[in-house]
C-alpha cells in the first residue's frame, strides 16, 4: 500500500477509530459519495461466473478500425470498471485530503487502501498480510530483487534470456554494485518441459554459489510459460530461492500462489486483471518476510508490515480504489473460462499458419506451455528491424496492431496477444494477413 508518510503513520489510528466513526461513513455511503463504492453507475454488483463469454466483447469499449491484438502492455478496462474508475477520480479530487488524511475516519484513504489489498489476496489465494500494492510488476520484482537480504558479494544470481527487461535491470544491478556474480542462461528453443527443466538443473548444477534465481511463469517475448512450480521446488532443494514474476500469468492463467508454492513472487494489476494503468501486487510468503529488506531503509510502517518493502511516495489513489472492482470483474467472467477463452482466440489464429514452412510459432504445441501470447517469427526474420517491418506490414496494410520485441536468443520476434474482447474472426483476420503476407521477408 502506497501512501505518503504522513498517512503511513496514522494508519494504526484510522483502523482503531473506523468502527467509532460507522455512522457517519453511512451517511456519506447512503449520499453515494463513499470512495468504498465500487459498483460503478448503472452497472450494479457482480457474482462470480455471471458473464459468460459470449457477452465479453460488449463489456469494453474499443476503438474501431483497428483488430488490437497486442493485449500485453496492459489490460483494456471492461466499461463498469472505467465507470468505477471514474468515481473514484471525482471523489478523490471532491474530498482530497480530507479523505487522505482520514478527517472522517470512518471513510478514509486507510481503510480503502485494505479493502484493495484484501481484493488482491482473495484473487491470489493468500492472506491479506502477504500481499502489497505496487506501482507496477516491475516495482515489485525490482524491491524484491535489490532488497534480498541473503545475497552477498561473490554469491551467484540466476537468470535467463526470456525474462523481462527491467526485472534484468535489478539483476544486473546486484552485479554492478553488490558484486553478486551474474549467471543467465538462454531457454531452449523449441522448448519442452522437460529440456526447460533441465535447462534450470544444468544452471544450478554449474552455479554451486547460487543464493538467487529469477523465475518467469509466462514469458512476455515469447509467451512461453514453464513449470515454474517444478523450478521453484528444484531450486529451493540446492538452497536457492527464487523471485517469481508472475505478471502475465496472473488473471490470464486459471491458478493462485499456492499452486507455485513460491516464497516471493511479483505481477502486474493493469495487465490482465483489466484494473487501472499504473498497479502491480507483491507477495512475500509471511513466513520469508524478514528476508526482504525495508525500502530504503524506511520505517514509516513498522517492519512486519509487507507494505514496508515497498517504495514510499504519492500513488494513483484512484486507480487502487478501483482494484476491487478490477477483481470483481475477473471473478465475473470466471478464471478457468477466462483462460479457455484465450487459449482458443490464440489457437485459432496459430493453427491456420503452423504449418506454413515461412511461418515460425516461438511456443511448443503442448497447451500446458502457452495460453494468449504467442510470438511468430516469419522465414528470413534475423533482425528488430525485419520484426519491425513485418509489424508495420501487418498494421499498415492489415489494420492489425501486435509489436515486436526482442532479447530472445535465437532473434526478434513479433508478439501476439489476443484480448478478452477479441473475436474469432480478429484471430482468423490475422491468420488471412499471415498466409498473405508470409514470403515477405524472402
């Protein structure tokens, strides 16, 4: 929970005096002037399951023109959440610091800030406690990485080619200035289970000095997901622990942090759980927390709180206020037919080009290694700039919109990512552009 100190250090007193100030919280909810409400106008409340998947497209507002098949940057808000969204930016603004500095404690910023929180560990099936509100993934991975206490100078760091930029970035840094020796290793390709698996074995084999390893569920070049569960637990024997990026796994793939028995893990809330630009959550497992250093030495919460780990400063309140909502959405449409849904947009538009001998699929054909991304790349694909060219085809001539990205091993690649408002016939779109377009580069 991101608050300034000021709002940190009262937050002990916010707690104890809501119950005290309950009536005059009523009265504000029963005026609809209440941050806490999160129905959003004229949408009303959502049970679980509710949506099923044929009414998803109606539920976002997208731009016309244009197939968006690059879904990963982050998530497109359903319209009930950027309603939510928006109540809570008129509130917030209307109240400002009276609400921030809890003046009417039985509504304020503390109290809403938990009810966020409390939405983020019912989605990942732990407790309240283990769960923090961040900025973003990167944040999160970033705080867990640099504030590892049980790294040294000479110990080792594990990481590989498909992991993510900036989470590189903190890996990196502990060499630069800690003196942790940096290992990283390419993924296989074409990847399997088994040669991912031991890919890892072959890395902590050859790192004895191993302390750390980062682990990516989904990758966001590829779309590859590996078993992250099966690492988490192989490095954990050797004495490694692992810092999980979960960030596109997380309301795309049907699970919660107990089935990756992981001990620290990071993702972002803008991405697939569809909330506001600008939020990310971080678990530590309770019992692992002394193992993860303050932020900057602060102490403006006290250390056993998790929130502590996180960098201090000014927030998207707004944006946090809408998590609940966010959540109630993904509950909505349901985890398991969620995950299916983009399974089978992703499948639909692979299957028309797998075979085509100028078309590259970067995942295996085992369902359990991919979900929505999947990256292609197209015969004579060697460089960004052919990725780039093939991108720009497709949008230029095609209208269809997917981006490049690159620091995969073998090269470039162009990344799909279909969304849940995108239809078969988007998918089949794409596949129509790909039959055409395949010979481009020869």
């Amino acid at each position: 929970m991101l608050l300034y100190s000021a709002v940190m250090i009262d937050r002990r007193r916010f707690l104890k005096s809501a119950a005290a100030c309950a009536p005059a919280a009523a009265m504000r909810k029963a005026a609809g002037q209440s941050a806490g409400s999160a129905d959003g106008a004229g949408f009303g409340p959502l049970a679980p399951n509710s949506i099923p998947p044929e009414r998803w497209p109606s539920e976002f507002d997208v731009a016309p023109g244009i197939i968006n098949l690059e879904n990963a940057f982050w998530g497109l808000m359903p319209k009930r959440t950027v309603a939510v969204h928006a109540e809570k930016t008129a509130y917030v603004n209307r109240y400002n610091s009276i609400w921030g500095r809890g003046a009417l404690p039985g509504d304020n910023s503390a109290v809403d800030f938990r009810e966020a929180r409390v939405a983020l560990a019912r989605q990942m099936g732990c407790d309240v406690e283990e769960v923090a509100v961040t900025r973003s993934g990167s944040e999160g991975l970033q705080a867990l990485i640099v504030n590892y206490r049980k790294i040294k100078a000479g110990d080792a760091m594990i990481c590989c080619d498909l992991d993510y930029d900036s989470t590189l970035d903190a890996v990196n840094f502990l060499g630069d200035h800690r003196g942790v020796q940096i290992v990283k290793f390419n993924m296989p390709e074409p990847a399997t289970e088994a040669n991912i698996l031991q890919a890892y074995e072959n890395a902590l084999k050859a790192t004895p000095n191993a302390k750390l390893m980062l682990v990516t569920q989904v990758s966001h070049r590829t779309g590859l997901i590996t078993p992250m569960k099966q690492i988490v637990a192989m490095a954990r024997s050797r004495g490694v622990d692992c810092i999980c990026d979960i960030a596109h796994g997380v309301a795309c793939l049907d699970f919660t942090l107990p089935d990756l028995d992981c001990d620290f893990a990071a993702w972002s809330v803008h991405k697939w759980t569809m909330a506001p630009l600008g939020l990310g959550g971080m678990y530590i497992r309770k019992s692992r927390l002394d193992d993860i250093d303050v932020s900057y030495d602060s102490h403006a919460l006290p250390d056993p709180d998790i929130s502590a780990r996180v960098p201090s400063g000014v927030t998207d309140f707004p944006a946090i206020l809408t998590i609940p909502a966010a959540v109630d959405f993904h509950f909505a449409v349901g985890a398991a037919a969620k995950e299916k849904h983009l399974r089978t947009l992703r499948d639909r538009w692979v299957h028309q080009v797998e075979d085509m001998p100028n078309v590259e699929i970067c995942v295996p054909r085992d369902p359990s290694r991919y979900c929505a991304i999947t990256s292609f790349r197209l015969k004579g694909m060697h460089t960004v700039a052919d990725a780039q060219k093939v991108q720009h085809r497709l949008f230029d001539k095609y209208k269809i919109h997917t981006i490049w990205r690159a620091g995969v091993a073998k090269g470039a690649v162009v990344r799909v990512a279909p969304g849940l408002y995108n239809t078969f016939a988007d998918s089949d779109a794409l596949a129509t552009a790909l039959q055409a377009e395949h010979a481009m580069l020869l």
